[in-house]
C-alpha cells in the first residue's frame, strides 16, 4: 500500500490545471484568508503597549492608524 505524504499530494494538486471555477473558488478562498489574517493583525497591534511598540519601531499614532483601518484596506504604504 503506496503512502503519500501531504507534500507530495499537493506538488500534484499544484501540477494540475484547474477550471475557471475552480481558479476563482480559489482567489476567493485566499482573499477571506487574507482578510481574516490582516483583521486579526491589526487587532493585535492595536492592543500592543508603548513599550512593545517601540521595541517594533511603531509609535502609538502610527500603530492606531493601521490598528483602525478596514480589514479590506490593502497594505499601508507610508513605510515606504
């Protein structure tokens, strides 16, 4: 009995092409995905003190600016 490890499953997945419906099932999944994960970030530097903001080289207005941003607002540029 041949054994697949996860890896291996899905260079396989990954080789394949996929239906439009698939593709766009898919950007839809990776947007939420990215949406949850930049909700939840902004949150947690919101909750950050002075002091782990400083340790990260954020000060609290700018820490506030992203932390208060809409989780479908993109990256913040003015790092630049």
């Amino acid at each position: 009995m041949a054994q697949h490890s996860a890896p291996s499953a899905l260079q396989f997945l990954a080789n394949r092409p996929l239906t439009p419906a698939s593709t766009l099932g898919l950007r839809l999944v990776v947007l939420l995905v990215t949406w949850s994960e930049r909700r939840r970030t902004r949150r947690a530097l919101g909750s950050l003190d002075d002091h782990m903001l400083k340790d990260i080289g954020l000060t609290r207005w700018m820490a506030e600016t992203e932390a208060t941003r809409p989780f479908w607002d993109g990256p913040d540029h003015w790092r630049r």
